[in-house]
C-alpha cells in the first residue's frame, strides 16, 4: 500500500491522553513524517519537543500560554536537535543531531527577540572564560582576542612562540595554556594582566609550577592532564606515546609501549596513587605503578582519581558548554561552542 502527504503542509499531531480520552494538541510538528526517533523533554515548565523543520517546539504547562518554538531558525545557533537533557532546574542542554554541535538553553524558554543576531567566532581549540567572565580566544588568524562584555580587545600574542599547539586550556590559577602537540614551547597568560610567558618546552613550564603545582583542565585531551604529587614530583603524557616523570634527579621518559606493551593502551590520566606511587591506569581498576629501581609493576585493585580517558571522550563528544555558567557571561551575552571550534554569541 502506497501512502501520500502534502509536502507543502506541516505534519505530524501530538496527542494528550487525560480521563480516559484524547485531545489534540498540536498539528503540524515536522516538515517531513520521517524524523528520526524524536527528542523530548518534560520540566516543571512545559515539554519540549524536537522537529524536523527548525527549532525545536516547546508547549507551556500553563493551559493559558500557546505552545511555540524556542526561537526563529535564524536566531537559533543548532540546524537541528537530536537530544534534550536537563542540566539543573534552570538549564537545559540541547544536542545536535548531526553537526556535534550544542548549546545551553534556559529551561523556562523565555521568547528570544526577533532582532536578536549571531556572531560567529572561528577559533583554534576551546574559548576560556577568567575569573572577570571576560572571554578569551585564540583565533583562526593566529592573533588572541578578549571579550570585554561590549566589543572584543585585541591580545598581545606570546612572543617568540614558533610551534603549533594543540589547544588552548585553564588552569586553576586564573590562566591560560597553550599546549605543545609533543614537547615543544608552552606558552601561559596571566588573564589578570594579559601578560604572558613562553617557556621552551612543557617540561620547563611544568617545572615552574613547583612547589605548589597546578590543575590543569584539557578537556580535548584530559589524559594530558599532568599530576602534582605535592613532594616534587611531576608526573604527564604528551604527544601521542611518551610518559615523562620528573624527580629529584631530573626528568624520566618512558615511551608507553615499554611499559604496558605492544596491545597496551592508555585507559585514563597519569597520578600519583595514595602510596605516592606514579601510576599509569590501563583498566578500570589496574595500573601500572613506578617503584624506582625496581622499576614497572603492575597492580590490580586500584582506581585512578579521573574517569577512563574513553569515557571522558565519550562525554567531550556531548558538547563542551563549560564556556559560560549558564550559557551566559556576566554582561548577559549567551555564547555557545560549536565543534569546539567555533564560538556563537548574541550580538
């Protein structure tokens, strides 16, 4: 049997069942029949509902408010939806279905202005936001720009920096990094003076971090993470194979395979355990430990302080809204990242 529609009209009807009968309360969700299995969420302020044909819709729970979608397609920064998932009672993060982009929306889904318009932001890694909620970025063109709240500033660049990086991270002292692909210069911005100090390798940066240390954030690749063990120690993975540990006599290099093998593989961030053993975890609940001069040994039943490298991917891929609390700066701009590549605001 052959079924036709008119492709010059909405479809799709969403129904309610209350007291035994059903009412119709909507006609007319998609462009097409055939979305795929359809997104939906259920607040205390209403329900949200994915479609084929822009933004998704969203049908308030008072019976008073007529349902509407979330905003016109032009203003809307996903080309579509594909997941909905409540962050807190005042958010609700949106995933694309297709373009792994996604966005942070305000669960009470407030009308969003016609004449509101998109910047678009083309930038190399994450953007950061420092303890000011000014933005920081290093864009396409090579050159680092500020939001300042009302127009962005251009950045001093680091001087002498001559390598490719592999991205742009914080750390928890108010600053920036930008990470080596292997070994090479690593540059820090102090985001309190802009100012910045390029060291020759990640070593030597890392080594300026003592006594104290630092907590390094690279959601892009969280198994470069380093770790501090509070005595001197300095324990980090780079480039794609190398394991290095600094101790009172210098810096060790280890290449992974000579430690976990052939068919070995990395299954989360380097650390120092609660013994003060550097560990190297390749399971859930096994690593391999560094024991001096009786070198590599590997140990059963200990867990690493960080989630398996995989499944922090897996949740990377989720989308990476850590730009702004709230999808929002402090001067009330809503940004959002897409493909960690592109930064989206409201101009």
């Amino acid at each position: 049997m052959t079924r036709h529609y008119d492709g010059s009209k909405p479809v799709c009807v969403l129904w309610k069942r209350a007291d035994g009968s059903w009412s119709k309360i909507h006609d007319g969700l998609d462009k097409d029949p055939a979305l795929p299995p359809r997104p939906g969420l259920r607040t205390t302020t209403g329900l949200f509902l994915g479609s084929d044909q822009g933004p998704p819709w969203f049908f308030p729970a008072a019976p008073e408010d007529k349902p509407r979608r979330l905003a016109l397609p032009r203003v809307f920064p996903l080309q579509s939806v594909g997941q909905m998932t409540e962050v807190d009672g005042d958010r609700m993060l949106l995933l694309g279905r297709y373009e792994g982009s996604s966005c942070l929306w305000p669960a009470e889904a407030p009308a969003v202005p016609e004449l509101d318009r998109w910047e678009t932001i083309a930038t190399l890694g994450q953007a950061l936001q420092d303890a000011r909620g000014r933005i920081w970025c290093n864009r396409l063109d090579g050159t680092f720009g500020r939001w300042e709240g009302a127009k962005w500033i251009d950045s001093p660049t680091p001087p002498g920096l001559e390598m490719g990086h592999a991205g742009f991270s914080a750390d928890d002292r108010d600053r920036g990094w930008l990470l080596p692909v292997e070994e090479g210069q690593t540059a820090i911005c102090d985001f309190a003076t802009g100012d910045w100090r390029v060291f020759p390798s990640f070593q030597e940066a890392l080594h300026s971090q003592l006594p104290r240390g630092v907590k390094l954030t690279v959601p892009q690749y969280p198994f470069y993470e380093p770790a501090f063990s509070g005595d001197g120690r300095i324990g980090a993975f780079v480039g794609t194979d190398t394991l290095l540990l600094y101790e009172a006599d210098g810096w060790r290099k280890w290449q992974l395979t000579e430690i976990v093998g052939a068919d070995g593989r990395l299954a989360g961030t380097p650390f120092f355990a609660p013994d003060g053993c550097f560990s190297l975890p390749i399971g859930e609940t096994t690593a391999w430990q560094w024991h001096g001069i009786a070198g590599w040994k590997r140990l059963d039943g200990i867990s690493a302080p960080h989630l398996g490298t995989l499944r922090r991917r897996e949740e990377m891929d989720a989308g990476d809204v850590r730009i702004a609390s709230g999808g929002t700066d402090r001067f009330g701009v809503i940004w959002w990242l897409r493909d960690r590549v592109e930064l989206c605001k409201t101009a």
